[in-house]
C-alpha cells in the first residue's frame, strides 16, 4: 500500500464547494483526540482539517503531533490536511511547513490594521 500524504486545503475547500458539503476543522492536541476525530471521519468517510494551535504545539510538541498525525493517514481513507491554527509569526508558520504541515495560518490581528493590509 503506498504511503498516503496530507492534502491542501485549497484542494479540499474546492471539493466541498462543487459537491455541496462542508469540512469539519478539529484542534488536536493528543492521542486520544486524533484517533476519535480520524475514526468518525473514516466511518462518514468525511474529509479532515486537523488544527494545531500554539498551545497544542508547545504543549505536544510539534514533531509528535506530525507522527500522529501520520498514524492517522495510515489508518484512514479520508483525505486528511495538517493545519497551523493562528500562527504568531513567519518563523511558526515557516517552522510548521518545513515540519509537514500543508495548511497554515498566520494572525496578524495584533498589528495595526494599516499593517495588515499594506501591500
């Protein structure tokens, strides 16, 4: 069996749009929690958004989630995204895509609007 790999959510949110569905995002942060997400997501065989915040990665680390993460993919059908849930700054976000993840999103809501916006 080949080894499955994570997908976009660009790919995913396109799928949801054209067949009228929507995608459930969950914040992991252990075992436990991943496995039941990735059972009920594998038994509606429902596509996955696994969210990891920054409390999840300084609490679980950032490699063990990625290796749960996989477990996930190797026990599952379902197409599965890792996603950066509100990075502090370009390292984090930089940090977690060169880690595996392949969705993140950088929160710029502390800066001034002017900021958030310039081009």
């Amino acid at each position: 069996m080949a080894e499955r790999k994570l997908v976009g959510t660009n790919e995913m949110f396109k799928k949801a749009l054209a067949g009228g569905y929507a995608i459930g995002a969950y914040n992991v942060n252990n075992m436990e929690i991943l496995q039941g997400i990735a059972e009920a997501a594998e038994e509606t065989q429902s596509p996955i958004i696994l969210q990891v915040s920054a409390g999840a990665r300084k609490y679980a680390n950032q490699t063990y989630l990625i290796k749960l993460v996989e477990a996930a993919l190797a026990t599952t059908t379902v197409p599965i995204a890792l996603h950066l849930d509100h990075g502090a700054d370009f390292e984090i976000c930089k940090a977690c895509i060169d880690g595996g993840f392949s969705s993140v999103m950088i929160d710029g809501s502390r800066f001034p609007f002017e900021e958030n916006v310039r081009s």
